[in-house]
C-alpha cells in the first residue's frame, strides 16, 4: 500500500503539470466559488513542487512500511485516509476563523483608510516589505484620494487572494503516520539526517508537534504552510489510535 500511494501521488504530480490544472482539485475555502465537497480528498493526492511532494513521500517512504506491515494494508490505507480528510476539516475550522478576522480587518481598513492603518494591514498579511510605497505616498500625500482608492483597492486584493488560496498535498496524512509511528513505536531510535544524532521516536515527534503548533499560532506574513493541518493529522491519529485500541500497541 505504501507502494501504491508513492505512485499515484508521483504520477498525479507529473499529471498534474502537464494534462489538467491542480487548482482546480485543491482544498478551497468553503465559502469560495471555487470550493467542492471532492477537494477534501482530492487535495491530498496534489503537491505544489518537486520539492514539496519530496518531503511528504520520503516521510511515507520511512514510516509507511512499518505501519503497514503492523496493521496490514486495509487498515493502513483506512488510517491514511482518515487523518487526511480529518486534517482537511481542522484546517478548514481554523481557516474559517481566521478568514472571518481578515474580513472584519479588510472592512475596518476601507471604512477608515491611513497610511499606519495601510502599512500594518500589508506587514500582516503580505511578505515583508510589500506597499511600503504607497503607505509612504499616502504619507505624504494625505489629501490625495488616488492614493486612498489605490491602498483600498490594493487591500481588496490582497484578502481576494488570500480567500481564494487553495491548500493542497499529503502532509495531513503524512503527518498522522508519524504520530502513529511515535505512538505505536516510541523507543524506537530515529537518525536524523540534519542532525546525525540518534533521537527516540515519541521524543522526534513531540519536538515536530510543538514546533507546528508554535509556527500556527505565530504565523508570519508570507507562511504558505498548512501548519494546522499538519496538526490535524497528529490530532486524528491519536484520536483514531485510542479508538483501535490499546491491544494495537508494542513496546519497541
């Protein structure tokens, strides 16, 4: 089974630059125009580059074969499944929040334009260094309402953009395999490959879990990383493992 998504996610990858676009099966805001119901699924089997889909199927490529030969392929592929469509509905629930904020900071800025007010929307939201011209034009140029409509304009843009970004890729899913792994295999000693030191798997995996639940909650402008997604992936196995059972576990 590890062989068989390995595949489909490498020849959907090459697929997807080439016969169809990948935007139109990534995971969408479900108050976007381009959301559908099949995008929880279909997301997870997408990848934005070379480098992305590398990451998440070395990550399956390591732990996989363990997992599967301990629950077998059928529960394997349902453990895969289940902590990726349970990351994608996390996601969803915190991105829903967050996009409500943004809506209520885009309105407050149009309502109440400044170049502080300008200049602090854009440091928020958008790479550093972005609209810095125009939040020095608007300062210097106050009673200019070309500029006032140029930022308003500016600031729609960047929440349209921000409302239409899609999520996709495996990492929800590859994220649950290593909390099983750390669950079900927590003295089983890990080398890493930055660090070639040996680590203990359940010690790897609280590190890699504290480190995306820091990054989600202090996000920076720019992040394009689904840190609570990866976080739902953890959330969902945990959850799913206690449900199998303790009669699953052995102590390695």
């Amino acid at each position: 089974m590890v062989r068989n998504l390995l595949v489909i996610n490498i020849v959907v990858f090459i697929l997807q630059g080439n016969f169809f676009d990948a935007r139109q099966f990534a995971l969408y805001h479900f108050g976007s125009d381009y959301f559908n119901p099949t995008q929880f699924l279909t997301h997870m089997f997408l990848h934005g580059d070379w480098m992305h889909l590398f990451s998440n199927m070395f990550s399956l490529f390591i732990f996989g074969p363990l997992l599967e030969r301990f629950w077998g392929s059928q529960r394997f592929l349902a453990f895969y499944l289940i902590t990726g469509l349970g990351a994608s509905v996390l996601y969803s629930g915190v991105r829903a929040y967050e996009l409500h904020e943004l809506r209520q900071e885009t309105i407050a800025y149009i309502e109440n334009p400044s170049p502080v007010a300008f200049n602090n929307y854009m440091d928020d939201h958008v790479k550093e260094g972005s609209g810095r011209e125009m939040a020095i034009a608007m300062r210097n140029n106050p009673d200019v309402p070309q500029y006032v409509e140029q930022s308003k304009a500016i600031v729609r843009n960047v929440f349209d953009t921000i409302f239409n970004s899609p999520m996709l890729g495996a990492s929800g899913a590859v994220f649950g395999i290593l909390m099983a792994f750390g669950m079900l295999f927590p003295n089983l000693e890990l080398m890493l490959l930055f660090l070639p030191i040996p680590i203990k798997a359940k010690y790897f995996v609280f590190l890699y879990g504290a480190y995306e639940l820091y990054a989600g909650f202090n996000r920076v402008a720019g992040d394009n990383v689904a840190h609570f997604a990866h976080l739902g992936g953890m959330l969902f196995a945990y959850i799913l493992i206690r449900m199998w059972g303790r009669n699953d576990y052995r102590e390695y």
